[in-house]
C-alpha cells in the first residue's frame, strides 16, 4: 500500500491493528474461513481490540474513547478486511465505530457515558437493525443474533 498521503497517526493505527489482526493464528484465512463457514461472531477480534481501546477510537477521550477521527476509525477497519478478514471482518467491528458517532454527537451526557462507555470497553456491542423487525418472522431473526 502506497502510504505517502497518509499522516503518521494513520499510519501508527494501520500498524497497531495489523499487529493485533496477525495474533489470531498463524494462518488468518483458516480463522476466518472457519468463522464464515460457522456463522459465527469474531469475538476474539472484538475482545482484543476492545483490550486496547480501538473500539473507542473516533469517541471522545473523556468517555475513554481515543479522539481520533473517522479517516482513522477507516484506516482501522481496513487494515482489518486486509489481514485476511475481508469485508466480514470488518464488518463485525463496523458499527462499533459509526453507529455510536450519532450517540457522541447528539445524546445527553448521561446517555453517552451510559452507552459509549459499555461499547468502548467491548461489554456492549453495536449492531445495525434493518426491515426485518417489519416482517412475520422477525422474532424468530432477533432470536438468532448472537
């Protein structure tokens, strides 16, 4: 990757996550082929990057979060989907860092550190809910997030 244009924070994040990434096993497209083919959440990679703060790494420091910016918080995640986890990888991390700018930027104090602390220290995660609470079987599909 061409990293020129990119500042040195980036590239400290790009380096610190790709070290976390390369911890999982010796071999990253078995670990993640086996998550595919099970269905299964990367907890371990969640756990990790929680352990060292990454989760909170475009949210406010106050609230333990890192203070970077969402051009970090993209570096992160692909640096993720290019250690061998591909978009599901990154995607497993996804809403952790975008779906919780809209709780930093608008909720009350008492909210965010209530919700964004949880997320931050890995106790919570996020996740994007779609049309299927509209439809017949949506009991059955909330039952089965895991």
């Amino acid at each position: 990757m061409e990293t020129s244009g990119f500042s040195d924070e980036q590239l400290t994040v790009r380096d610190a996550i790709f070290k976390i990434c390369a911890t999982f096993t010796s071999d990253p497209d078995t670990y993640w082929m086996e998550h595919d083919q099970t269905e299964t959440y990367p907890h371990e990679l969640h756990k990790a990057l929680a352990q060292d703060g990454w989760l909170g790494i475009a949210l406010p420091e106050e609230l333990g979060g890192a203070g970077l910016g969402i051009s970090e918080a993209t570096m992160m995640l692909q640096t993720i989907a290019e250690s061998g986890a591909g978009l599901a990888g990154a995607q497993s991390i996804h809403a952790n860092v975008y779906a919780t700018q809209p709780v930093s930027k608008f909720a009350t104090p008492e909210q965010r550190d209530r919700f964004l602390r949880k997320i931050i220290s890995g106790e919570w995660r996020t996740c994007f809910v779609s049309r299927y609470f509209s439809r017949p079987n949506r009991l059955a599909f909330c039952n089965s997030i895991t």
